[in-house]
C-alpha cells in the first residue's frame, strides 16, 4: 500500500480507488508516506478527511429503520390474519421486491445527498410495482405472470443501482462500481443466509429439547423473513469492513473463473456426445440460457473486479475464453429459439427470450473485442467495464417492457 501511494499522490482519483480498496490500510499507510513529505492541498485534504473518518461513529438509525419497515411489510399476511392461499401469492408477488425496497431505501438513508425528490420517486416506483404486481390476476401458469415475476426483481434491481449512483447516475465508473458492490453483496447475502440457518436450526433443537414444537408453516415464514432482510444486515456488513469485502470476491472470482471454464467445456463435449436435441427439448433450452445468463454475470461481475496489473493477465485469458464459450452458447441458444418461434408461433415467454438473448449476444460481442484489444494493444481495462454499463438501459428497457407490457398485450 505504501509504494501504491507513493506513486499516487499527486493522482486524486488513483488515491480515491486505493481508499476504498482498503480503507484502514490506506490511513496507516497514508500517515507514513506523508510524514516526511512537503504538505500540499490533496495531501491536506486527505488528512483532514481521514481525521474526520477516524472520529465518525457508527450511524445504525438507517439499518433500524429499515429493518422495521421492511419486516413489516414483509409479515403483513400474518398481521392482518391473510387466508393461506392469499399469504402465499403475496409472498411469490411481493417479497422480492420488498427486499429491494429496503436496500433502495437503506441506501437513500445513508446518503447525505438523497433529496425529498428522489425519495419520493423510488416511492412511486415501488408503490407501482406493487399495485402492478398484486393487479395481475390468474395462477402462476400463465406466461406472463411467470415472466412478470421474473423480471419484476430485475426492474428493481435497475432502481436500487439509480439509488446506488445519486448523482452520478451518468458516471459510467459509478455504474462499474456498483456491478462491482454486487458481486460482494450477493456474497455476504449468502453468508448472513447461512448464519441464519445455522441460527434457526440450533432455536428449533433447543426448543424442541424441551418439547416445544415450531410448525413447518412457522419456520418458513421465519426463513422467508430472514431472507428479505439478509440484503440489509449484508450491506451493512459491506460499508463496516470493505477491506475485506474487496480481497475475498477477487479471489473467489480468481479460484472458481477457471473451474467454470473447464465445466462449460466438459459440458459442450457432453452435449455433442450425449444427442441431446435443444431445438424440441424446451426443458433442456431452458437450462442452456440459465448456464448461458449465469456465464454471463460471472464474467461481468469479475470485470469490474478486475485491477488491470500483470497479476491480472491469466484472469484476462481465462475471461476471454468464458466470453467466447458464452457466444457459442447464445448463438445455439438463438438458433433454437427462432426455430420454435417460427416453427411453433409467437408466444410472451418466447419473445421475451428473444429480446433478452440478443442483447446479451451483442453484450457478449463487445465484452470479447474489448478483452482481445486490452490483452494485445494494452488499453486499459477500464473500456471494458464501460462498454458492459452501456448495455445497463438496454437491459432496464426491456425488462420494462416484459413486465409492463407483456401482460397489457397478452
């Protein structure tokens, strides 16, 4: 940290990075480094923010408050006496995006910036979505509810990252910071998950110890509820301890990058030998565009983690490869899917693959000539990471559309 600073202290926005790579590491390094050195207006501002860093106290009013709000909205079937069948359905329409709610919320509570306009526009937009959503009328047969309820959290994904990037909605670096949050929230969501159920398991056998018996329907609504607010406690966790938050997903991404590689090979050979035909098999086409979004947001997620040193440069060749498997994979993808459109017609859940496929087709095309050029020009990787946040409207539009329009059409 000491030679990184060293070089960069005449660079604002390198030091900035550095901070929040590693925010302890940066202070006592920073102290060091500037003892002997002739003062100038960064190194002054930086030393006046790290003494006010140093004396700011942990704020939990914002977690508090939205821990209560979102378990109380997420407990409304039990507070109101909801029949079983109506509870389950507003938990299938609803709890999800009560989730995102509460960390869009979370995040317009901790910043300082967040104006009584933006709150009441993400009010609005819940408030839509949840009028929208309950609006829907039929069983979770019909296509468009199922891809409503798909992509109904994709859309308030959209709106959590516009809460992310207050002010800096237009900042393409914002947007790459945020895919990059992501990649350690959806890390430590799990974790806070496997606390939970670790917890709930040792309640249920001291209670059962003296026998005192929890219904299945009272575990699952206990489960469901630590669920909604595992996001909360985990991004809390993320602005309490960032230096660690940052070296464990680049090294996760750094272990299991190759492992994904070497399964997709194994996988495409398997297919080839096994006959397996994806053009009548709709099942199995399926399961190929889950492998194919999962490659996809892997691949994105370790971009934005990415630093771009040399250490790097296996990281970059194994990306590279798990784009171009990811190609093959949307090209036979997309041959299937217009097989079946003209074979079998026009169908919601059909033309909402479609569209979803052809953007992550170009996406993928670009993230691959983005790769190729860093590796053999030596661009920065910077451009990769701002050609993926491009694709970011694309993506919203037409989740706007599947879950707005869709059901209005069909």
């Amino acid at each position: 940290m000491e030679d990184k600073l060293k070089e960069a202290l005449s660079d604002p926005e390198t030091l900035e990075q550095l901070y929040r790579q590693d925010k302890q590491g940066f202070k006592s390094a920073f102290n060091k480094v500037t003892s002997d050195i002739t003062s100038t207006d960064l190194i002054r501002f930086w030393q006046v923010r790290l003494q006010e860093a140093v004396e700011q106290k942990v704020n939990f009013t914002p977690l508090i408050i939205t821990l209560i709000a979102v378990i109380f909205m997420a407990r409304i079937p039990q507070i109101f006496g909801f029949s079983e069948s109506i509870k389950e359905m507003f938990e299938l329409k609803n709890l999800v995006i009560i989730a995102f709610a509460g960390i869009t919320f979370y995040e317009l509570l901790r910043k300082e910036n967040s104006k009584l306009i933006y709150w009441l526009g993400f009010l609005v937009f819940f408030s839509v979505m949840a009028l929208h959503m309950n609006s829907l009328s039929g069983y979770p047969e019909g296509q468009t509810f199922i891809l409503t309820l798909l992509h109904a959290p994709i859309l308030s994904w959209f709106m959590f990252g516009l809460a992310y990037n207050i002010g800096k909605s237009n900042d393409s670096r914002a947007w790459a910071g945020f895919l990059r949050y992501n990649g350690d929230l959806l890390l430590f969501t799990g974790l806070v998950m496997i606390c939970w159920t670790i917890l709930l398991g040792i309640t249920v056998s001291l209670f059962e110890s003296m026998d005192i018996k929890f219904s299945e329907m009272m575990l699952l609504d206990l489960y469901l509820t630590a669920a909604v607010i595992s996001p909360l406690i985990a991004s809390f966790a993320i602005e309490r301890i960032p230096a660690l938050t940052n070296k464990i997903v680049p090294l996760i991404a750094r272990i299991f990058n190759p492992v994904l590689l070497i399964v997709l090979i194994i996988y495409l050979i398997t297919i080839a030998q096994a006959g397996k035909n994806i053009y009548s098999e709709r099942e199995f086409l399926i399961v190929f565009n889950i492998i194919l979004f999962t490659v996809l947001a892997v691949t994105i997620f370790s971009l934005s983690n990415i630093a771009g040193n040399k250490k790097d440069k296996f990281q970059f060749i194994i990306l590279y490869f798990l784009t171009l498997f990811a190609c093959v994979l949307n090209l036979i993808a997309l041959s299937a899917i217009f097989y079946r459109l003209f074979t079998y017609g026009i169908t919601p859940n059909k033309l909402a693959v479609t569209g979803m496929n052809l953007i992550v087709f170009a996406n993928l095309i670009t993230i691959g000539i983005n790769l190729f050029q860093v590796q053999n020009s030596h661009k920065k990787p910077e451009k990769i990471t701002t050609s993926i946040t491009r694709f970011l409207p694309l993506y919203a539009f037409w989740t706007f559309i599947v879950v707005i329009v869709f059901p209005i059409i069909f």
